[in-house]
C-alpha cells in the first residue's frame, strides 16, 4: 500500500503530468465556454447591414472565434508536455531559420553577385577584354555588344548610376537584417530539443545548453567545436547569446 500511494505521489508531482493535466483542463474550459456562449448568439435581422443587432451578433461571433483559437491551442500545449520531439518541431526560434532572415539574406546575396558582375564586365568594356567578360557567370555576346554601344546616358558598361543605387540597396538591407537578427536573439524562449534543453537567457546574455546527464567525450568534443563553454556555476554548455550562436546550436543539433 505504501509502494502504491508513493508511486501515485511521484506521478501527481511529475512537471510532465502536472503541465499535460493543466493544459487539458483549461482545453476543455474554453471548449465548454465556447458551447454555452455560442447556445445564446443573438441572430442578426435580414438585409439590415447597419442595424445595432447586426453588430452585436458580429461581436457575439468573433468572441467565440477567438474562444476557440484558444482553446485549440491549450490542446496544442497539452500534447507537447507529452510528446517533446512534437514540441520541438513548432517551435521555429533555434532549429528552424527565421523565414524573413532567410529572406533578406538571399536578397543580399543576389545583389551582391549583381554588384561584382558589374564592376568585372565594366573593367572588361574598360581594357576591350571580350575573352575575359564572356567567362563571367550569365555572361553572352549580346550583353557585350548591349555594354559596348554610347547610346546609354552613362556610355559604355554599366552607368555608375546603377552600381551606385544597387550598393546603396545592399547597405539599407544588411541595416534591416542587422535589426531583425538582434530582435530573434532579444526574443527569450526555452526548448527541448533531442534531450537537451535549450535556453535563451536573455538577461544574462548567454545560450545555454543542459543535459539530463554528463555528456560523453565525444559530445563534449562538438560542444568545444561550436564554442560552447562548461559554467560550473550555472551547470550549463553556454556562449554568447547572439545570431551565430542561434547557427551554431542548429549545427550541434544536427550532427547529434
């Protein structure tokens, strides 16, 4: 008898549970309050848009819209603390890449790659290198006899005008994706990712990794790769909270 109220002890106070439980309960509230609430919507007269019960029963309507979204993503919660890897997946701040970071980084990169074909093929139109301007990538022979004619406002190659504006584009977006990766890292949040927990301790500035137990020599070795460092007085790997610290957990992550 004592075995058993000890093991019911244990299972009542496990956080996996206790988080599972509280999360079903407030599921089932919001379903329940949904229901009753939804019973007694007022019902709109016909073909009168601007009439006052119109926009009560529009009212009455978006309260249980909004019910319902969260009630759906209470359960959402609920199955998380039972299933860990499910958790891991929707959260998109360490695994996943930041969709408009992504974004703006290809940008970048494209208009990089425009910037130096144009001050290659320029130099090229500059010392008459047909040769040399034709190995360029996307490169043709129209483009050179296009680059080659005084027609243009600035002559032959590309106008400064245009590699001026271009770079100015280049500087104005690598500000934005500077801000928007300091706003991912300033975001604080905490995952569990294949064993490991995952902190971003935003007031003390650091990333830090836990494990349920003292990893082999072989994780520590990634550990030291990536440049995560062993606190004994946080118990944690930790590194600077910032961008390339968010790239190198995803790395570490990956090559488990």
């Amino acid at each position: 008898m004592k075995q058993k109220s000890k093991k019911r002890k244990l299972h009542r106070h496990n956080p996996v549970t206790i988080g599972a439980a509280k999360n079903d309960k407030s599921a089932y509230g919001l379903h329940t309050r949904v229901k009753r609430k939804s019973s007694y919507v007022p019902m709109a007269p016909p073909n009168l848009i601007s009439h006052p019960a119109e926009k009560r029963h529009s009212r009455y309507k978006d309260r249980d819209h909004d019910l319902q979204e969260k009630s759906i993503e209470t359960s959402k919660k609920s199955g998380n603390y039972r299933n860990p890897s499910s958790a891991a997946k929707n959260n998109d701040a360490i695994l996943r890449e930041h969709p408009e970071v992504k974004k703006l980084a290809d940008k970048i990169e494209e208009l990089e790659s425009l910037q130096d074909f144009m001050k290659r093929a320029n130099k090229c139109v500059r010392y008459k290198d047909r040769k040399g301007f034709l190995k360029l990538p996307g490169a043709s022979e129209k483009q050179w006899q296009i680059l080659n004619t005084t027609a243009s406002i600035g002559g032959i190659g590309f106008a400064p005008s245009l590699l001026t504006n271009n770079s100015q584009k280049i500087r104005r977006l690598k500000t934005c994706l500077m801000e928007l990766r300091d706003k991912v890292t300033r975001t604080p949040g905490e995952y569990t990712i294949k064993g490991v927990r995952i902190l971003k301790n935003v007031e003390a500035k650091r990333l830090q990794l836990f494990f349920g137990e003292i990893p082999d020599d072989e994780i520590k070795t990634l550990l030291k790769k990536h440049r995560f460092r062993w606190s004994p007085r946080t118990g944690a790997w930790q590194r600077h909270l910032n961008y390339p610290g968010l790239n190198a957990v995803k790395e570490f992550l990956n090559s488990l």
